[in-house]
C-alpha cells in the first residue's frame, strides 16, 4: 500500500524540477491512473476475501459456493456476498476494516446497503448492527438501470410515450429494398441478443456468470435438454427459452461467423425474407431530402391524413380540398390533380426540361419509378424533383389548413428548386 499512500509531486519551474512535496489529498476525480491505482488498491482486499474463503468460520452465500464467490467489483463499487449469519458478516467486515486501515480508502455508509433474505426481522436488525449499513430493498437502480430479482413490470421500465403511428410499425422495420425504412425492430433486436446470451451458456465457460449459471441450473445436464423449473429464475428461463428461436433459425451455424455469434446475422434471419417492392429505387436511389422521401413513401402507401381518409375515421373535417376548393381531397387529387398543384408540377417540370402530361398520381409515381432505376443525371434531377414537389404541395396544404394561407404557385417552384439546385448546378456526367 506505501506506493498509494505516500505520494508526492515535484513541477517543473523554468524547466527545473522542484524539490517533491507530499499531496494532502489522493488523486483528482478524472485522473486517468485512478482506474489503475484502485484496481491495484483493490487486489489487496481481493486476497483478503480470497483468504475469508478458507476459513471455516465464514459460510458462502448459498448460491455462491460452488462457485467460490465473495465479492464482484465493477468500476468503483464493490459487491460482497456472504450467508446471513453473524460470524460471516463480522469476518467480512474485519477485512475492509483491515483494508481500509492499510489503504485509507473507507465505505461510505450512506451509499452502501445491505440486502437480506431468508432471514427475520431480528436476525435482519442484528445483522444490520454488525456491519453498520442501511437495510436496501430490491428493486433499484444501478447505473438507471432497474435490478430486480423478479421480472420487471411495466411501470418499472421508464417507457416512452407511444404516439399513433401513420403506417403500421412493422412497415418501417422491414429493409428498405422490401419498401421499408429499415428501422430496428427492438423486440426482434432483443431476441437475437438474448440468442447470444444463450450463445455464451453454451461456449463461453471463462465466464463468471456462465460458470453460476452451470453450477447452479444446468449442472451436469445440456443447456439444450435441461429442463425449466420452478426454480429457474425468470431471467434464466427466458434465456433458456431461447432454444426454440434457435432451431427454428436452424442452429448456431446459421447465426455465428468465423466462431463468433453475430446479433446482425440472428436479427436478419429473425426479420425473414419479404416480398420486394417495385418503388424500392424511388427511395433508396433517390437524393432528395429524407424527409420529402418520407412523405413520398407515406403517399405511396396512401397513409398521408388527407381528408378522404380522416372522413373514414370520422374526424369531423372539410372534405373539399382547401389548396383549390374545387373537388375532394385525396392523394391522387393532391399529386397532382388538383389546380394548385398541377401548376407547380407543371412549373418544375418546364424547368427540368421535361414535358408533363397531366397523368394521375399512380401514372406519375410509375414515371418517377422508371426514373429511380436510372442512374443519370436528369433521372436523379427528376426523381428529386417528384418527391420535393410532393414534399411541398403536402406543406402548403397543412399551412392553408392549419395556418389559413399557403404560398403562391410560383414561389413554391421556386422553393423546389432551390433544394434540387445543387445537383442541377453540378456539371453533367
Ligand atoms: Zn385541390
């Protein structure tokens, strides 16, 4: 312990060393030794308890035994497990104060706690007395997450609050080649990583918590036959549970590279194959911004909150388009049928040099796909602006209903082209 305890600082003066001077207190909070200098620190209380072990008066937890268990350190804390009993609590507690005579690190009795079970309330206060910590509850929090011997309610979990999506949400975990935006699906994502755990049961015996696992619930037995009691906690069974995604991806072959499992891979197969979409380039190849791609996508699936739709739901609305005032409104009045649109579409398309016909919304969308397959420069000049029409003709239609105005024709083709610029600027090739 001398090269924790005793040291001292010498600072270069004018390029000269000073003569060393003892420091009052230890390390600054963010010194990057500190890691190093506790792990070191921390080995000595690790021999002490590795010691305990041996001695007959001291009894493991008992589900600590056979695996030889007292203590667990992660980062900066520190975790002892012992049986409740006094002559157990009284040995540990001798070696951090042996430990803490010999560091001068000591435990903050405010912010450690001790966890009893199986005990009564006698036995508990009596324990409590010998070791002079708080009496803590599960569940907790530890690093905001919530630990918990039993499975998790839902109130416990801090969840975020769920809005009414437009499209259903598995549309936006498919791939975007099967016409979705490729967004993680976190409760298959969880499946593949709870894969892995059952991965490291089955290969991974260096580790501490598989060995547990082992020696406590699967014992001699295969994790792959072992059956689930009801004493396997909810945590192992559901990990346990796993087996069954396991065969039906087909084994770890399918799931594992080069000896390593990958959460990916397990992910992939868990999503399984759709079918592709004929307007998948209209998305992927398409360099307009995201945000017009959405609404394009939205439009594709007829998901946009136009009126036609809102009147199904009985949302108390005008159903006459507020952009013309003129007919109904709809998607395929909308793009581009309507007045104000076909103006603006008509505008755009005189610009880029492209003649427009006045087609329906599924004849345009069917254009705008033949062009996304295309790769040149007008292709990618007219695919944006298809969706950055669509983008703006949907604004100016929220502006006039939720704001009473929307821009004039000509400056929203303005606007348009003003996002497509850069690449109409940009040299041919
Ligand atoms: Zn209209």
């Amino acid at each position: 312990m001398a090269c924790v305890k005793t040291v001292s600082y010498s600072i270069l003066i004018n390029g000269r060393p000073s003569p060393p001077f003892s420091a009052k207190k230890g390390l600054r909070q963010g010194d990057p030794l500190s890691p190093y200098l506790f792990a070191l620190s921390m080995e000595y209380l690790s021999r002490d308890l590795e010691e305990l072990s041996q001695n007959p008066d001291f009894n493991f937890h008992t589900k600590c035994e056979r695996v030889h268990l007292t203590h667990l350190m992660f980062a900066d804390d520190l975790l002892l497990f012992c049986r409740a009993d006094h002559s157990s609590m009284s040995k540990i507690c001798s070696a951090i104060a042996k430990f803490s005579t010999a560091s001068g690190l000591h435990i903050s009795p405010e912010k450690s706690n001790i966890y009893l079970a199986g005990v009564n309330n006698e036995e508990a206060d009596g324990l409590i007395e010998v070791c002079n910590m708080q009496l803590g509850t599960l569940p907790f929090k530890y690093l905001g997450i919530t630990l918990s011997a039993k499975k998790l309610t839902y109130s416990q979990c801090n969840t975020i609050e769920s809005k009414k999506a437009p499209i259903a949400w598995s549309r936006f975990y498919d791939p975007k080649s099967y016409g979705g935006w490729n967004l993680v699906n976190m409760t298959l994502w969880n499946k593949a990583a709870m894969l892995k755990l059952l991965w490291a049961i089955a290969y991974k015996s260096d580790r501490l918590w598989v060995n547990w696992v082992h020696a406590y619930y699967i014992k001699r037995l295969k994790y792959t036959t072992v059956s689930i009691t009801a004493n396997t906690s909810w945590l192992l069974r559901k990990i346990i549970d796993t087996r069954e995604n396991l065969n039906l991806l087909g084994g770890w072959n399918e799931v594992s590279k080069a000896g390593k499992f990958s959460i990916k891979q397990a992910y992939k197969l868990l999503q399984g194959a759709q079918p592709s979409v004929p307007w998948k380039r209209l998305i992927c190849n398409n360099h307009a911004s995201p945000k017009s791609k959405f609404i394009v996508w939205l439009a594709i699936h007829n998901r946009l909150a136009t009126t036609d739709r809102l009147i199904k739901w009985n949302v108390p609305c005008r159903a006459t388009c507020s952009l013309c005032d003129r007919d109904d409104e709809s998607v395929q009045h909308l793009f581009f049928a309507c007045a104000y649109s076909a103006s603006i579409w008509r505008m755009v398309c005189q610009i880029i040099c492209i003649t427009s016909s006045g087609d329906t919304f599924d004849q345009e969308c069917a254009k705008a796909i033949a062009k996304a397959r295309g790769s040149t420069r007008q292709a990618r000049i007219y695919t944006m602006c298809f969706s950055e029409s669509i983008y703006a003709v949907w604004g100016q239609r929220n502006n006039k209903i939720f704001n009473g105005k929307c821009l004039d024709s000509s400056q929203v083709v303005k606007d348009i082209i003003f996002r497509v610029e850069p690449v109409l600027l940009s040299s041919a090739h």
